[in-house]
C-alpha cells in the first residue's frame, strides 16, 4: 500500500490482496484528514478475492463517514463482475 498525501487530494494505490492491517491503516488515514477527495487507484489488486472486496467496502464506508469524496480507478472486468455479484457494483 503506497499512499502520498497531498492537499486537497489524497492519493493511495492498492496492490496484491490488501491485508486487513493495511486497510486498518488506511482507513486510519482518512480518519486522520480534514474531508479531502480520495483517488483510490486498484488496477494493481491482481485476481480478486472477497478481501478485495471487504476491502473496497471498509472504505467507502469511512471515507463517507469521515466526508470525504472518493473515487475507485483502474478497476478491471473481473473486479466489476465480483462487486455486481455482491451488490456493491455502485462502490464503483
């Protein structure tokens, strides 16, 4: 997990199978910023998983708990096919 805090945009790139810690951390971030927009790139997530998906979903739900707006890019077919099976094709 590499993040870049920059103001007024938060910049943070998920690679491989987020550990829960990670996501702990991040989400720890972003309760730590002032309401920012959040760019969340997740081409690097490789074959999904439900972690990947629980992962997604902690986030958002801090994210607008905490204000910010936030934005998922680099999303691939397979990720999209997963999260419209769960219900959460709109996280997108």
């Amino acid at each position: 997990m590499d993040t870049s805090p920059a103001s007024p945009t938060i910049e943070v790139r998920l690679t491989g199978q987020p550990a829960p810690d990670d996501v702990g951390r991040l989400c720890a971030l972003l309760e730590a910023a002032e309401p920012s927009l959040v760019i969340c790139d997740i081409g690097g997530l490789g074959r999904v998983g439900l972690g990947a998906v629980d992962a997604l979903a902690r986030l958002r739900l801090t994210a607008r708990r905490c204000g910010h707006r936030l934005e998922f890019r680099g999303a691939g077919p397979e990720l999209r096919d997963v999260l419209g099976l769960v219900g959460l094709g709109d996280l997108l």
